[in-house]
C-alpha cells in the first residue's frame, strides 16, 4: 500500500522477498566509537607543542580521544589551555603524559626525591582540576629499549631487540652500584604510597606500564614489572585501590611470550573484567623474546582482533593508543603510518562490537 506521497509503508517494503532478505542481514545496531562506555580509540600527542595541522589531522580521522604530553614544567594554566585548544578540535584527554615521575632521584632512592615527588604530585592534582581520568606511570630508569633499527621482510623500518646482542655488545652498568629488584621495589613503594592518596582524593587513576622489554635485570639494575606476579605486586602495595591499574602495553606482554606468566589475554581476563585497564597500548611484535622488532597490527605474531575482541568481552572502556610504531616511506612525521593503524584499529573495534554485542 502506498502512502499519498508515493513513499512506501516499512511494513510494505518488508514484505517484499528481497527487501526482506536485506533487512536480515543488516548487521545489529553497533555502540558508537565514541560513547564513554566504549573501548577508545586514541593517540598520544603533545598537548602544547603540536601544530594546528597536527589536530586537524586527528579531527580529519576521526579521533575524539588522546593521551595528552605536558612538559615537566607545565603549570595549570598551561595544561588547562592546551585542554581548550584540544577541545576545539573535537579532543578530549584520556590519559595525562609527563616525565615528572621518571626522576633518578625517585627510581634510584636519592636526596631529593620528595620534592620531584611533590611536582608529579601537583601533576597529578592538575589532572584532577580538569577531569582527566588517568596519568601514566612506569619504574624502570636504566632500559635499553633498542638494539638495532632493521628493514623487515615488509620493506618498512622498525625497532629490534636482540638480547644476546644486548648482554655481549651494549650493556653497561649505568649507575654508581648494581640496584637489586628489591632496592628498586623498596623505592617504588615509597612513591606509590605518596602519590596514591593524592591521586584517589584527585580522581585520577594511575595506570602502571610492564618494563619493555621483559628482562629482569639490565644495564646493573632489576626490573620489577616482566612479570605476572610482579603486576600482582603492584596491586597489593596499593591495597586494591580503585585508582590503580594498568596501562596494558600488548606489545611488551608479547615480547614476553609464554614467560610472563600470563599471557594477554589472561591479563585482560583478570584486570580488564574488574576495571583495572585504564589505556592500552595497541601493537605487534614479530615474535616473543629473545629477539623481536615492532610490526604493525596485520603484521605480528599475535592476532590483534582478538585482542580487541577480549577487551569488548570484559567492556572494557580503556584509551587504546598506537604507541611507537614503525616507518613507512616517505612519511617524514609518520600521518600516513598513524593514520592506517587508527583506521585498523577502528575497524578491529566496530567488529568486535557487532560480534560482542
């Protein structure tokens, strides 16, 4: 029957064979991209020194959300303006960035430490005055995250580790005496203590990043984080906190293989099902220890759809980021290489929503 504007009725058009066929196969209502309640998609950007091109090209793309970088120094009024200047790009911060925390002097447990301490502390409140959900931490001050720069079988450049040429040709005691695990776990402690209660009175999560790469002692100082049972630590020295958790690098956990204790999807059963995946760090890599180098998403070892998967099945609302990812040619500031993994990653999420539900 049709309607006096030469429309048909739905319920007409349904009954046509064809028509009907077609409505069947429309794919189930999807959750937007960007309703809070979604995994994020993300990128890390400087929130005071990128260029207007820099933002309109992640409006273009369609990114809403960013891991924001401040300098050491910045003041409020600095991170509130660069929050504006995002927002006019259709950009909102995620994950708050600084280097504050990587001070020597907290990781080494040296003269000084609490006043760089107090400084990430105000950070940390900073982000909390503007309605930032989470800010970075890591504790590993004597890495090596490189051995070598090679061109993969791809033909693009990419970052390597190789341990043996690590231990044989470039490692080297970095400090005045070899640091144990439990030297660095006492330091580590102290800070999280001091920086905890400030960051649940602030609102503001801290979301822990694993050593990369997995290897428990470099350059004469233990690693904490190569481990399952190290996260697990973590946890408990902060009492179970809801403002603690992880920035889970899918990466690093990959570099580790099978000796991590448990593998990603293990981790994202156990901290994304309870909330504790703050941001992710989405990439590749060509193969577990002990030698590896960074691919992109359709090119490592592990099947990243299904890492997305897992993480739409525990509805986990997490930033997901590309992180450092390799070079492609004649990308001079990397858009081109960025701009393919978001459009990736956008597709592994909208996927894995349909099939999750």
């Amino acid at each position: 029957m049709r309607l006096t504007n030469g429309w048909f009725r739905r319920r007409d058009f349904l009954k046509l064979p064809l028509a009907g066929a077609a409505a069947r196969a429309l794919p189930a209502s999807r959750k937007d991209e960007h309703d809070p309640d979604n995994t994020k998609i993300a990128t890390q950007i400087s929130a005071t020194s990128a260029t207007d091109d820099d933002l309109l090209f992640l409006k273009q793309i369609g990114l809403r959300w960013v891991h924001a970088g401040f300098g050491r120094d910045a003041t409020f009024e600095v991170m509130k303006s660069g929050q504006e200047r995002l927002a006019r790009y259709g950009l909102k911060i995620h994950s708050g960035i600084t280097g504050l925390y990587s001070s020597l002097r907290i990781q080494l447990g040296q003269p000084g430490r609490d006043e760089d301490i107090e400084k990430f502390q105000t950070f940390i409140r900073n982000l909390g005055r503007l309605g930032v959900f989470s800010v970075k931490i890591d504790f590993h001050p004597a890495n090596t995250y490189t051995t070598n720069t090679i061109e993969t079988p791809r033909g693009y450049r990419a970052r390597e580790f190789n341990l043996d040429d690590f231990r044989n040709k470039l490692e080297k005691r970095r400090f005045e005496r070899e640091y144990s695990v439990e030297d660095i776990w006492t330091n580590y402690t102290y800070f999280i203590k001091a920086v905890l209660p400030v960051a649940e009175k602030a609102d503001v999560r801290l979301a822990l990043h694993p050593d990369d790469p997995p290897v428990a002692m470099m350059n004469g100082v233990g690693k904490m984080f190569v481990h399952y049972d190290g996260i697990k630590r973590a946890e408990q020295i902060a009492g179970g906190s809801k403002h603690f958790g992880l920035t889970f690098c899918i990466g690093t956990w990959s570099e580790g293989g099978d000796k991590m204790g448990q593998d990603v999807f293990g981790m994202i059963r156990d901290f994304g099902a309870r909330g504790k995946i703050f941001a992710v760090h989405f990439r590749n890599v060509s193969s577990p220890l002990p030698r590896f180098h960074e691919t992109f998403l359709d090119d490592g070892y592990l099947d990243m759809y299904a890492v997305m998967k897992a993480l739409r099945q525990v509805r986990c609302t997490a930033s997901l980021i590309p992180d450092h990812y390799p070079a492609l040619a004649g990308d001079t500031n990397r858009r081109i290489a960025e701009a393919y993994i978001i459009a990736y990653m956008r597709s592994l999420l909208r996927r894995a929503n349909e099939e999750v539900g």
